[in-house]
C-alpha cells in the first residue's frame, strides 16, 4: 500500500509540472488585420496605381517594337540587304528595351519590389510589433498566422488574437 500512496504522489506531481510547463499558443489572421489597418489600404492603392503606369509604359515600347516589325514586314520586299539589315536592328533594339524596361520596373530588384519595401515595411514592423507586445502581455509561446497557414485545418476562436492586435494598433474591432 506504501508504493501505492507513492506511485500516487509521483503520478500528482508529474502532473503538476507538466501542467507548470504547458506552453501558450495563439492565432492571428494577418489578412484581416491588414485590411484593417488604413494604412495599408493606402500602400496597396499607391502601388496599383504605379503598377498600372509602369504597364502601360512597358505596353507602349512593347506595341512600338511590334508596329514596326509590321512595317518592317510589309517593306521587306522593297529594301535592299542593308536597309533590312538596319530594320531588323531598330526591331531587335525596341524590343530589348521593352524587356529591360519591363525588367526596371518588375524585376526581382526592380522599382516596384524597392517601393513595396519602403511602403510596407513600416507597417509590417508596427504590426509584428503589436503582436508581439500581445504575446508578451499574454504569455504566449508561439503565434501563428491563421492567413498563411494551409496546414491548420482547425483553430479554435478562442485563441485569435487578431482584433488584440487591432486594438493595440490603435484600431478596435
């Protein structure tokens, strides 16, 4: 019977400290926190609207290159080697610019990626900021973003965090 009482008490603390260790875990959507935050929506509509000037921009040098390949085409029989020579040349040179004003603005270190940076990074840093003094304020080991998360099939609304995270952003919900 006194291994009994023993193995009882071992078992009750056992538990006790894995209770004392269970760690905090926490849900935040980043999409609908972010289309909360006003200055987002901003950003985003700023760089639409570049993305659309620096389409049409690219479309225009694009459409030039093709127009004069058509003429190009519809000449060819009247110009003699040296005149296609120098066609195919202005042709082939239009259409470099077009990639490389394509790849100016749209590039992987293009203008587009460098104005995301400088628009977005600010408010991505407030926004991990917030979350952050939510999970430090709450005592959560790890947060999790529900938006971008396709292997969390279920989550209990308990743990979201997000309107928190508006609220510290100075946005209630």
């Amino acid at each position: 019977m006194n291994i009994k009482k023993s193995i009882a008490v071992l078992v009750a603390l056992l538990g006790f400290a894995l209770t004392g260790m269970a760690q905090k875990f926490a849900m935040v959507d980043m999409e609908y926190v972010l289309s909360n935050v006003a200055a987002y929506e901003v950003a985003n509509n700023q760089l639409e609207q570049l993305s659309q000037r620096w389409q049409k921009e690219v479309e225009n040098v694009s459409r030039e290159a093709e127009t004069m390949y058509n003429n190009y085409k519809s000449q060819m029989p009247f110009l003699t080697d040296e005149q296609k020579k120098k066609y195919e040349e202005e042709i082939v040179a239009k259409e470099k610019e077009a990639v490389e004003l394509r790849n100016k603005y749209f590039g992987p270190d293009g203008e587009m990626y460098k104005k995301r940076q400088t628009l977005m990074k600010p408010i991505q840093e407030e926004v991990y900021n917030a979350v952050k003094k939510v999970s430090e304020e709450r005592g959560y080991m790890c947060i999790f973003d529900r938006a971008s998360s396709a292997d969390i099939i279920f989550a209990s609304p308990r743990i979201d965090i997000s309107n928190e995270v508006l609220a510290k952003l100075g946005y209630s919900k």
